[in-house]
C-alpha cells in the first residue's frame, strides 16, 4: 500500500463538519469494513473538545498541534508524522495554530 493515499475505498460523500467549520472530514470505508476519517482541522483560539466512542488513532500528516487526552494533567505537542492514541468513550482536547491534515484511524 503506497503511504500516501489508500487504495480500493469508499468515500462517503456526506462531510462531518464540526465546532461551525473549524474541523472538516470525509469518512473511508475498506473492503473489509474497518473506517477511517481524513480531514483538516484549522486553526483554534481555544482547544477543539472531541468524545471518542471507539478507540483511535490520530496520524497527523501536515501541521502541528497540542493534545491533551482525557484527564492529563499536561498538553502534548504533535508534529507531522507521528500520531496519537485515545481510547474508546473517552476524549481529547486539540488546537492548533495553523491548518492540521489528518487521518483518523477508528480501531474499534
């Protein structure tokens, strides 16, 4: 699989748009039925508040942002390439000062 796009999917072409259009993603379903979110999220003035219902795995692709996970006590800075796990019926907290590519890996 090339690393930077997926292959053989179904995009639903219905956008989730969250918190009046500061993050915006399209859902990707694979043949054997796992789902992924790709999308952008802009810049913040405050931390983004999001609740997991399955566990997931944040990659970030482009841009940096600050996330605090469910009760830590500190935030954590994440750069494009590395990535970020929330457990499921939990949630995390994310800003970011300049537009933030994604993809969501819903593991659950």
């Amino acid at each position: 699989m090339n690393p930077a796009q997926f292959d053989q999917v179904t995009v639903i072409k219905k956008a989730n748009i969250y918190f009046d259009g500061k993050c915006i993603s399209h859902t990707i379903q694979f043949d054997d039925g796992s789902k992924k979110t790709v999308g952008v999220i802009l810049p913040t003035e405050k931390p983004l508040v999001f609740e997991t219902h399955v566990p997931e795995r944040m990659e970030i692709i482009s841009g940096e942002c600050r996330v605090k996970i469910a009760d830590q006590p500190e935030s954590e800075l994440y750069r494009a390439g590395q990535s970020f796990y929330v457990p499921g019926s939990s949630r995390f907290f994310i800003e970011t000062q300049e537009p933030l590519d994604y993809v969501c890996h819903l593991e659950g």
